[in-house]
C-alpha cells in the first residue's frame, strides 16, 4: 500500500500535468486559425478540467475516508 507521501506526489504529478495539457490547449486554441479545430480545442480543454475537478474531488472524499475512519489493525 502506498504511503500518504507517495500519494501526494502521484496526486501532485497528476495534477501538474493535467494542468499543463489544459494549458497547452488553450495555447493551441489561440494559435491555430481554423475555427472547428478552436472547438475541439476548447472542447477538449472543458473536458480535462472536469477530470480534474473529479480527480480532486475524489481525493478530497479519500482524505476524508481516510480521517475518519478508525483503522484497524
């Protein structure tokens, strides 16, 4: 089982590069002059920002699991 350290650091990388893929979208989408590839760009940015929420909110719910509830040994 994974320690909490190791944790944070895999939630941190995860994190680290979704937030550079909704980046890097969003310099895409500015760059680029076609219109439908901006809304597949924007699109796909919405969408990885609603993994990322999920992602957080999911780790919010395991801290909380984590807090409170007694561990047995």
């Amino acid at each position: 089982m994974a320690t909490t350290s190791q944790r944070t650091n895999r939630r941190d990388i995860a994190l680290s590069s979704l937030n550079a893929a909704v980046e890097a979208l969003n310099i895409a989408k500015e760059a680029v002059s076609i219109t439908p590839a901006k809304a597949v760009f924007g699109t796909v940015s919405v969408i990885l920002k609603m993994i990322r929420v999920s992602f957080l909110l999911a780790c919010v719910e395991r801290l909380q699991d984590d807090i409170y509830t007694p561990r047995t040994q």
